[in-house]
C-alpha cells in the first residue's frame, strides 16, 4: 500500500458523518489527512494536504458545491475524487457526470462499498 | 370576458344597447328623407323604359328578404316573442310576392306582355304586395311595442314557425290565382298607364299603415329591440318608394324608378343588420376564445410551476431523508466501536443493514419520476449487492426480480424482510449459495422466495423471527418454508395496485 501522496481527505460538513467515514477510512488502513466542510476549505487543503483521494459530499455548507471543489482538486492536485451524495435525482447526477468522477456512492453508504471503490481506485 | 363582449354576443336584445344605433338610425332617416325630397320635384319626369330593372328589383327584394325572414325566425325561435313571429312571416311574404310581381309585369321577362294574368294582374300584385306587407310588418311593430312580454310557449315554438312558413306560402298562392283567375272580377286600377283613383286610395291607405308602423317602431318597439329600430329605417325607405312613385304617377317616370330602388334599399336594411350582428357576434366569440386560450395557458403554466415546486420540495424531503439516515448510521458505527463481543457487534451490523435498506428505498424513490412509484427490481437488486459484498467468501447470492411499481409503504416492509431472510441464510455454514425471487403471480399478487443450499437448519428461522413475521402480516402474506436439499422460504404476497 503505497501513502506517498498524503492520504485522504474527507469533504463533509455534517460532524457525525465525517466521524463516520474517518473511521471508515482509517479502517481501510490509509490515512486521513484533512476534513473540510466547504468547498473552499477543500481546494485549500487539497493544495496544501496533496491528498491521494478526496471523498466529496455534494451538498456543502457556504458557497459552492461537492463539483465546484471537485473541477477545481481534479485541475490543481489531480487526486481521485469519491462523490457521497444523499441525492440520487437525475439533476444532481447529472452535474456531478460533468466532473467525471472516480466513482459516486449514494448516502446511506456501507463499509464494504466504500472498500470496493478505494480498492479498486488504488488498483 | 368584459361586459360589453358578453352583451353583445348574447343577441343585440336589451335597451342598453339600444342608444348607439338609434342616434344612428335616426341619422341615416333624416338623410334619406332629405335625399327623398330632394328627388321629388323631378319625380314625374319620363325616365329611360329600362325593363330589366324589375327582374334587378325582384331578384334582391326575393334574396334579402327570404334570407332576413329565415333570420328573423331564427331569432324568434331563441326568444318566442310574437312580434318577430310576425316579422319573420312580413319579410318571406314580401320576398315571395316579388316572384309574382316578376310574372305579372309586363316587360319583365318577355317583351312588352306578362308571363301571366290580365294587364290589370300587375297592378294588383302590386298592391296586395304592399298591403300584406304593410299589414304583417304593422302587427308586429305593434306586438313588439304594446306586448313586448306576449311570446309562444317553448313547446310551440317549431310548429309556429312552420305554420307562419305555410300560411305565407298559402297566402302568396292565393294571391297569384286571384290575379290570373279572377282579376277580371275585379275592378280596374290602370287606365293606360295612369292610376284608377281606387289604385291611389288604396296606396294611400297602405302608406298610412307602413307610417304607423314606422312611428311605433322608432318610438316604442325600437327602444326593446333594435330589430324595430332598423325596421323603422327598412319602412321609411319603403314610405320613400311609394311616395316617389306616386309622385311618378305613371311606370317607367324617373320617381317610379326611383322607388323601385328605394324598395330594394328597404328589402336591404334588415339583411345589413343581420350582418352587422353577424359580424360583431364573429369578433366577440374570437375575442372570447382568445382569452379563454390564454387563460389556459396561463392555469397551465401555474400549474406546471406548482407541480414542479412540489417535486422540488419532495426531492429536498428525501435529501434530507438520506443525510438523517447516514447519520443515524454514523451513531450506530461510533456506538459500536468500543464493542468487542462478536454478538453485540453482529447486533449493530443487522442494525445498519436495516438503516441502509430504509435508505436504499428512498434512493429509488429520488430516481423515479413521479416521486411515489418505482420499480421494485432495481431495489432488491442493490440490497442484495450489498449483502452479497459482506457475505463470506465463496457464498453466492443470485437475484431474480419481475420489474412491478410499488411505493414505500410496500417496498420497505419488503426490504426489511428480503435483507433479514438473506443475512441469515448467507450467516449458515455450509450454504454456497442463496437464491431470492420477486416473481408475479396472477392477479395482483407475488410471489417471495429466498431458499439456500445449506443444510436443514435447526428451528424454524422465519418464524423464529419477529421481525420478519410482523413485516409479512403486515403486507398482508402467507410464509411457507420448505426443506429440500437446503431452506426454501416462500412468502405469498397481494400487491397494492399502482395509481
């Protein structure tokens, strides 16, 4: 397992669910080397952390949304962005399809999904 | 729709809508008054013998007046009123009669003799023409102006119609066997080409009646009604045609021409009129479905926006849903991770299994497109994905789902009941593989079954389980199991019908 890009960054403004996917992240045996909870906060960190995958929530406190930050880590860092969306409407599906992401999970999500998809992302 | 546009497209009835025309028709009567007197001097002067202006003159008093008399019991057929009754019967006596007058003057059709009857056959038809006429109009002006209320019953109303129709047919007819049968009885009203004084008196009687008709109808009827405004103008342009032509005093002088034409002019009157309202009505009932187009468009539109508010709410309700339930799941994993007895663990791993069954529902909601109804075979596939991605390496799960719409209230007791039956049977030792089955039945009714190939299991899982026996009685289904080379659990279910 390789961690020479500094880990992974957590993009989520409700405290218990950041908790949740620390924990969850942690227990994949990687680091985690921020939590941000707005999008400005993300890019910032993103810069600065370097991070090897970011887990982005689509909704976010302040301005700019989960693909704001997204097009912006993917130009500037170029780290794998995992988008965690409670919406699974065609709308917002079809904005977050504009990013290209690495991979999208619908909230409520599980261990073993999120496994599947850092797995296969670190392949 | 505006006051105005209503008014006139409920047929021109109403004194208010009176004021207008008549300043109008007055206006037009002191003209053709003037117009009138300025012709008189010359009246007795010979004009050009121009024999085709009787067959010019009847071919548009027979049109205008058939037409306007079929209009006029249009009307009355919508009002009842005896008055039009006896207009309509008026107008399709004057325009019959002109036919008559056609085969009884001579000159008309063949030169210098008439199609029918003695040379004093014309004359007659010419009286009793504008007699009848006069006589019918000067009924109903005088219905309209003293019993404006007197109409027919609704049920009569037809019959009367056709009765006026029939009787002015039999009356013309008997018009035209009395001046070709009988005419030698009566007695002479030319000589030469001059008048009998029986000719004058009789004409002079007939130009009081049509005056009294004129009088009753600008003063009386014509404030109801303005049908008998305009008819006051139609009998004045036929007051006019008569005096010309006794100003005349013999056929073919210039005033006896003039009053041919002036004839025609009143046979025209009531014709315009109808046109006038023909018009007004045509540009009212597409003013009217303008709006009404727009109107439409407009509810459209709001609705549109009202339904797309609703979806917009509805989708930020099951957001919100999806966040709660992830925290929910989020105090589950932060309870539970201190926990090391396996059974406590395994307890909050149901639990959040069960949180992510609710959650997958409500993602397949989010997805369809009216936000209530949606396909049941995409959800049981991802919560069987999800089992199957915590199941033991080399266990199997398979899903086989008919595609039915189904709504919340059925789709998570269901999941609950799919998730519970799979985590238990992929938690066996020794099943290698699970099967579960959405099947529809005939009727409106399905079909569960979730069967493994593990060994007989000791006890009876499903009814061991409260969960899974409450959620069943609850869809209101039957559970089966079986034991046949592994557990066979079969649920009977009645599926709610999709609006």
């Amino acid at each position: 397992m390789t961690r020479s890009t500094g880990g992974v960054l957590i993009v989520e403004d409700e405290f218990l669910i950041a908790e949740l996917l620390v924990a969850m992240v942690e227990d994949l045996g990687l680091h985690v080397c921020g939590v941000a909870a707005t999008a400005a906060e993300a890019m910032a960190m993103a810069v600065s952390l370097r991070p090897e995958l970011v887990t982005m929530d689509m909704r976010l406190r302040g301005e700019g949304d989960g693909v704001d930050a997204a097009l912006h880590i993917h130009a500037h860092v170029g780290a794998r962005v995992i988008f965690i969306t409670g919406s699974r409407e065609p709308d917002t599906v079809a904005r977050i399809g504009t990013d290209h992401p690495a991979a999208v999970l619908f909230k409520p999500i599980t261990f073993e999904q999120l496994r599947q998809v850092v797995t296969r992302l670190r392949q | 729709m505006p006051a105005a546009d209503a008014a006139s497209v409920e047929t021109m009835a109403g004194p208010a809508a009176a004021g207008a025309p008549r300043r109008l028709v007055l206006a037009l009567l002191g003209l053709y008054g003037a117009a009138a007197l300025a012709a008189l001097p010359f009246a007795a002067r010979p004009g050009p013998e121009v024999t085709a202006i009787t067959p010019l003159f009847v071919a548009t008093v027979l049109i205008t007046e058939v037409a306007t008399g079929f209009l006029v019991l249009v009307r009355f057929e919508a009002t009842r009123r005896w008055s039009l009754l006896l207009l309509g019967a008026a107008c399709l006596f004057a325009g019959l009669m002109a036919v008559l007058h056609l085969l009884t003057f001579p000159g008309a059709i063949l030169p210098g003799r008439s199609m029918l009857g003695m040379p004093q056959a014309a004359a007659w038809t010419f009286l009793l023409w504008m007699g009848g006429y006069a006589g019918l109009a000067l009924a109903a002006v005088a219905a309209a102006a003293f019993a404006p209320g007197w109409r027919v019953a609704p049920a009569q109303v037809r019959r009367h119609g056709l009765w006026a129709v029939a009787l002015v047919a039999g009356l013309v007819l008997g018009c035209g066997l009395l001046v070709t049968g009988r005419v030698a009885a009566l007695p002479p009203l030319m000589l030469g080409q001059a008048w009998t004084p029986l000719n004058a008196g009789m004409t002079y009687g007939e130009m009081v009646a049509v005056a009294a008709a004129i009088l009753l109808s600008l003063a009386g009827a014509g404030r109801r009604d303005p049908i008998f405004l305009w008819l006051g103008l139609a009998l004045s342009a036929l007051l006019v045609a008569n005096l010309l032509s006794l100003a005349g005093g013999a056929r073919y002088s210039l005033g006896w021409s003039l009053g041919r034409l002036s004839w025609a002019v009143s046979a025209s009157v009531l014709f315009l009129f109808f046109m006038g309202q023909f018009l007004r009505q045509q540009q009212a009932l597409a003013r009217a479905k303008a709006t009404l187009e727009e109107r439409v468009a407009a509810r459209t539109a709001e609705l549109t926006q009202a339904l797309g508010q609703r979806d917009l709410l509805l989708r930020e309700v099951y957001h919100r849903v999806e966040n709660n339930l992830q925290i929910v799941d989020s105090l589950i994993h932060a309870e539970a991770r201190p926990v090391t007895d396996p059974a406590a663990l395994e307890g909050f791993a149901r639990l959040r299994q069960r949180v992510f069954t609710l959650g997958q529902a409500h993602q397949q909601l989010m997805r369809s497109a009216d936000l209530r109804y949606f396909d049941i075979a995409p959800f049981l596939e991802e919560l069987v994905a999800e089992i199957r991605r915590a199941a033991l390496p080399g266990c199997t799960v398979e899903v086989l789902a008919d595609p039915v719409a189904v709504d919340l209230d059925f789709a998570i007791p269901l999941g609950l009941i799919v998730t519970e039956l799979v985590a238990q049977a992929v938690r066996q030792e020794g099943v290698g593989r699970v099967a579960v089955a959405f099947r529809r039945e005939a009727g409106d009714a399905a079909r569960l079954t979730v069967s493994d190939d593990g060994p007989a299991a000791p006890g009876d899982l499903a009814a061991g389980n409260r969960l899974i026996a409450g959620l069943t009685r609850q869809l209101g289904g039957r559970i089966g199991i079986t034991r046949e080379g592994g557990t066979r659990i079969g649920i009977d279910l009645p599926i709610p019908e999709a609006a």
